[in-house]
C-alpha cells in the first residue's frame, strides 16, 4: 500500500506563473489535508477537503490559492500569479475517514519562486 | 483557538544522553496530542500520539511522551540519543472532535554529538 504521494517533489516557477501542487492520498482515504511550511516555520493549516467537497478552508489566502479533490484523480492546489512569498513546502495529509489521528503525511512539494 | 509552544528551537545532546523536548499546548477542548519527526528534505512521521487513553504514550524509535493536564504540556523524551535521532520535531494539538485540522508548533531541531 503506497503512501501519500505528491507531485512534483521540487517545482520552480517565476513570480506570475502558475504552480499546481498534486496529492494522490493513500488506497481507501477520502480526507486530504493541505498545510505549508515555510523556512523556520511548523507547518500550518491550509484546507480540508474530501472527495468533490471542501470542508475547511479557513487557512486558505483569500487570493490567488484554491484547492480541489475531485471524485477521481488527486487532490490538487493551485496557486495563480506566484509571488517570492510563496516559496515554502506544501504539505498533504491523508485519512480513512473523519479523524485527523490516523492522517498519513506526503513528503511534500518544496515550492521556490524566482 | 488553539495552539503549541515548543521551547527551544534548537536542543544538542550528547549520543547516549537523555533526549527531552518541551511541548506545551493551549487548548478549551479535551485536546488530542501528537509529535512528528522530520528528517531532512523529507515529510513527516508520526512518532506518537495521545488520545484521550493512558497519559504516558510510547511511540517508534524508543520515544515516549508523557500527556500533564495541570501542567498543559505533552514533553516528548527518549532515555539514550543516538545520532539517527538528529532531525527536526514537532509537537501537534487538534480537538478531539476528530475532524480539526492539526495545530503546530514551530518545530525543535535536536542534534546529537557524537
């Protein structure tokens, strides 16, 4: 059984450009979990999602970021018009059902923006 | 709203020696508690977690962790570093609703002297 994997591992873009972050869960899990680390930082929430619905997404900037779980294929987040700022890791999370205790961790997709 | 304190962004220990890495939570709800590890350039990995049952967790890698209401903290100890242990820790609360995202600490860096 796979873990959770993302995609790209390292994505570069350029200030302006978009960036698209995927997240395949674990086989039988229908919650993701999107947080971001950036340097010197823990990691913080982004948005909660399971399939074709979005829970939460009180961590979420209100510009420029969506997020998206559809009932096939990853969950992805995207990111419109990046800025220097946004360079930081993106963290995905998955779970079987409604409890975070038994969520499983991506190894993440390290965003730089030049 | 919740939230962690680790104190001490960065411990050094000798190998052999005991590890101890302070977590302190805030939280108005019966909080689920939780430590990951992160090695370098990786994701992270659940040490332990403490949910409501006994209030001394043991976890992988020898690590246990020790949940005191009155005191409000959850410190994460490991009685003989070994240089494998070097990495980066983080100390995690969430309601025990079940369904609330994972609140983060910003992260201690242990390293380990030969």
């Amino acid at each position: 059984n796979a873990g959770v994997m993302q995609n790209p591992r390292h994505l570069v873009r350029r200030r302006g450009q978009e960036a698209r972050l995927r997240c395949s869960p674990m086989k039988g899990h229908s919650h993701v979990y999107w947080y971001r680390q950036l340097p010197e930082e823990g990691l913080k929430f982004m948005v909660y999602l399971q399939k074709e619905n979005i829970i939460d997404e009180s961590g979420m900037p209100k510009e420029r970021f969506s997020a998206e779980f559809p009932k096939e294929g990853p969950s992805i987040l995207r990111i419109q018009q990046v800025v220097r700022g946004d360079s930081a890791a993106y963290f995905c999370a998955s779970s079987p059902r409604t409890s975070n205790t038994e969520a499983f961790f991506g190894q993440g997709t390290r965003l730089t923006v030049v | 709203a919740q939230s962690v304190t680790q104190l001490g962004s960065h411990v050094s220990v000798s190998e052999g020696a005991l590890v101890l890495l302070r977590c302190n939570y805030s939280s108005s709800v019966p909080p689920y508690l939780f430590w990951y590890v992160q090695y370098p350039n990786q994701g992270l990995q659940l040490l332990l977690k403490y949910t409501s049952a006994a209030t001394l967790v043991k976890g992988i890698n020898g690590f246990e962790a020790e949940f005191k209401k009155s005191e409000t903290s959850f410190h994460l100890t490991k009685p003989s570093a070994h240089m494998r242990d070097a990495a980066e820790y983080f100390c995690a609360v969430s309601e025990s609703s079940g369904n609330t995202p994972l609140v983060f600490g910003k992260g201690t860096r242990l390293s380990v002297i030969a």
